[in-house]
C-alpha cells in the first residue's frame, strides 16, 4: 500500500533544496566555474593567486552531488592548477612546486570530507525531522498568510484528507481542519499574533479535533502560521462516559438515600401526627369541659398547627429530592444543613436514647453545593455512628457532631461516636462499594458518601476516638476561597 506523500519541510539546509532542483546543472555550473578560474589564473599571469576560488566549484558539486562529485572537480581543479604552472611557469626549486601542488590536493580533499560529514549530518537531521512529524498523530502543516499556499504538511494531513497536499491550497482543505467559516475567517485566523485553539467536529465523520495555530517564522516568509489538528475524539467520549457515570453515580446516590430516608421518614412523620392527634384530643377535652380556658385551647390549636407543618415541611424535603435529576449547587450554610440532618435523625437518635452535643463553629463562610446530597452524607454518618454505640448501655452512648475551619480555609464536619470502633479487617475496606458492615446493609453508604464529598472538592476520611469509638471527618471548599 503506498504512503501518502507529504510536502518537504525547509530543513536545516538547503543541500536537499539544490539537490532537488537538479545535480546535473549544478555539476555543469561547477565545471564551468572550475575552468573559468584557470583561464583567468592563466591570464592573469599568476599574480593573483586564484587557486583558492577552486573551492567554489568544489563546494557546488559537493554540496549538489556529494562527495564523488566533489573530488571530481576537485580533480579538475588541480590538473587545470598543474597544466597551467607546468606549461608556462616554474619554480626556482622544483620540490616547492611539488610541495604547493600537494597542499592543494590535501585542502581540496579535506575540503570534501568536511563540507559531505556536514552535508550528511543536515541531511540526517532533516530526516529525523520528517520522521518525527510523520509519527505524530496531530496533522501538522504550515500556511503562507498572503497565497493561502501550504508550505509544509506531514503525512497524517494526506491521510486525514486522502490527497497529496502539495495539490492543494489552504482554501481547498475542509473547514474543521483550518477553523473558518469562510474566507474571512480563514484570513484572520492565519494574521494570528499569538498562538490559539478551538475545538471543531467534522460533521461528516462526527469525530472532534483540536486545532491549535499561530505564526511562526519560516525562512525568508514573514507571514506563516503553524497548524496542529489532534483528534480529540477519544477524549471527548472519555469527558462523555464521565459525566455519564457522575449521573449514575447520583442517581444511584438518591436511591439509596431515598431507601434509607424513607424508614427514617416513617419515624420522622409519625411524630408530628402522632403530636397532631394528641393535641386535638385535648383540644376536645378543653371543649367538652365545663370550665374551659380559652388560652389553653389557642395555645393546644397552636401547637397543632406547628406539628401539621413541621410533617408538611417534611414531605416537601423528600418530594422536592425524589424530583431532583441532576446536582444543583447553590450558595447554603453548612451549620444549617448540620442542624436539618439532626432534625431527621431526631426519632431515631430519641428511640436510641443517644446524648448529642452540638458544636457548632461561629462564622463560617457559605459553601457551594447541593444541599440535598450534603444532609444525606450527614445523616448517613450520624446513622452509622447510632448503630455502632447500640451495643452499648442507654446511659454511655454519646454522640458529637462539629463544625470549624481549616487553617488552609476548608470547612470540616466531624462526628464522632463511642461505639466499639472499626475492626482492623474491616477498616481498609471500609469505603469499597457492595461491602457493608450490616446484615441488610448494600454496602453503598460510605463509598457514595466519599464520592459525594470529593465531587464537592472535599475528602472523607476517618480516625479513631481516643475515648473509643470513630471519628468521621469530612472537608468541603468554603466560597470565599
């Protein structure tokens, strides 16, 4: 299968350039010059030491032709030397002709070996050149600002455009892989200052590339720009397939907050109504009685009313997170979201008769998050920490829920227990999803948890309670950072 060809790049010579242009005429041109240069050494009558301009001719033919073609003229160049000085000329010792006849030969030859190394090693380095810009996967090419003419293209551009470049304009390439919509843009996007890049879909293929431009200098060109097309096609699927596994990742985290929050909710709403019904039989206690006390009977409706709304307020939290698709951050209190996980808890924490102290740091600055998700991380650590202190007697389960500032700026929430701790066994494995501590527990809590925190720029960690028991710390960015 043949390769596409690409444009030559300008090289760090110009050897390949004359080569390219013909040896042939450069081996004739340095001929002529070498003959030339003897008759005007003849003519002249020596007087002006010519034979140095020799290596004018010499350097054509090597430069062109390479080495064998230097020592040819160079060849050339001493039997024109010796024809002259020996048919006309001599020397008052004969062995200073041999001697100025042998330092010529040398010059010339050590001329041609320098001049085909140096030629050799630009030529090699112009092919390490084209080999690297040929194994990249970016399409590289570069534009004249002024004719629209590309100068220089790797082969990955033949192949992304299935022709030979060289055939080709700027204007002719398709506009994802120059970044115009049209001619004007196409001229203003190559009058560049500065380097720049836009993401572009081809919209036949439905592939994305980045295109990255900006002028550089190139030979005597004032006016180039530089072109990089990279197919970012995998990474944007990549980017796709993680937003896509964020979306799963909360919605997976509502389900198991909504499977855990709705056994709480039994327990949360019955307290009101069960409150509900207890004032409203003594409201019809106070009405039935003869002495009635009109202030105790506001007072009871009015505690009644507080309830109803106390379980309607309850509703609306877990209506309006059942219909939440997607995380929606907004400016919140961390303390207050501290203090509604409490409140959910309350039932539990009360059926548990488990002390809680409260502390609460003063000051602290507004957070971006979604409130939603933030009071399920808390009551799900506060859960854990009422379950690991149910072995223990009524009278020792205490539980310590705090806030505070970092030095570096970051809020913490801690919760601390005094339960009987982590197991070593257990504790590397203690946020690995589908392994749980807890005979009906899905082992998600913990692992959504940290993922829920970290998506808020925070970290979840643990560390055991000096008293006993766990300490579950977890970090989140504060807003004026």
């Amino acid at each position: 299968m043949n390769r596409p060809m690409t444009l030559p790049p300008p090289g760090l010579s110009g050897g390949a350039r004359i080569a390219h242009a013909g040896a042939g005429r450069w081996l004739a041109l340095a001929l002529l010059l070498t003959t030339w240069i003897g008759a005007l050494d003849y003519l002249s009558g020596y007087e002006l030491r010519l034979g140095s301009l020799y290596l004018l001719p010499i350097a054509l033919a090597t430069w062109s032709a390479g080495r064998y073609a230097g020592l040819s003229i160079a060849a050339a160049a001493c039997l024109c030397w010796l024809f002259s000085f020996s048919s006309s000329h001599g020397y008052a010792r004969p062995e200073l002709f041999y001697w100025d006849g042998l330092v010529m030969v040398v010059v010339f030859v050590v001329f041609v070996i320098l001049l085909t190394r140096l030629r050799l090693a630009l030529q090699r380095a112009d092919e390490r050149f084209v080999r690297v810009l040929d194994e990249m996967h970016a399409a590289v090419y570069v534009v004249d600002a002024h004719s629209g003419r590309i100068l220089y293209a790797n082969r990955r551009l033949a192949e992304m455009i299935g022709a030979e470049p060289n055939a080709l304009g700027a204007a002719d390439l398709p506009q994802y892989l120059t970044g115009g919509d049209g001619h004007d843009r196409r001229g203003a996007l190559y009058s560049s200052h500065g380097f720049s890049s836009e993401e572009r879909r081809d919209p036949a293929s439905g592939r994305w590339y980045l295109v990255q431009f900006g002028p550089i200098p190139w030979q005597d060109t004032s006016a180039v720009t530089l072109i990089v097309v990279t197919d970012i096609s995998d990474r944007r699927h990549a980017q796709f397939l993680r937003r896509e596994n964020r979306d799963m990742l909360y919605r997976t985290s509502r389900l198991s907050a909504l499977t855990e929050a709705t056994s709480a909710l039994a327990h949360e709403i019955n307290q009101p109504l069960m409150a509900i019904a207890s004032y409203n039989d003594a409201c019809l206690r106070l009405l039935a009685s003869e002495t009635m006390d009109r202030a105790e009977l506001v007072h009871a409706i009015e505690k009644s009313r507080g309830q109803a709304i106390r379980a309607g307020n309850i509703v609306t939290r877990m209506r309006d997170f059942v219909r939440s698709k997607h995380p929606q951050p907004v400016l919140c209190e961390l303390n207050a979201i501290v203090r509604e996980a409490i409140e959910l808890m309350e039932a539990r924490i009360e059926d548990y008769c488990v002390v809680v102290n409260v502390v609460l740091g003063e000051d602290l600055p507004p957070i971006l998050a979604d409130r939603f998700l933030l009071e399920q991380v808390v009551v799900n650590l506060l859960e854990n920490a009422v379950d690991a202190m149910r072995p223990l007697a009524q009278a020792r389960r205490r539980l310590t829920v705090s806030t505070g500032r970092q030095p570096a700026g970051a809020i913490t929430v801690s919760i601390s227990d005094n339960g009987e701790g982590i197991p070593a066994a257990i504790d590397k494995h203690l946020y690995t999803p589908f392994r749980s501590t807890k005979p009906q527990g899905l082992g998600l809590g913990l692992s959504i948890c940290r993922s829920v925190v970290e998506a808020h720029g925070g970290r979840l960690w643990h560390d055991p309670n000096p008293g006993g028991g766990t300490i579950f710390h977890f970090t989140i960015a504060a807003e004026d950072e």
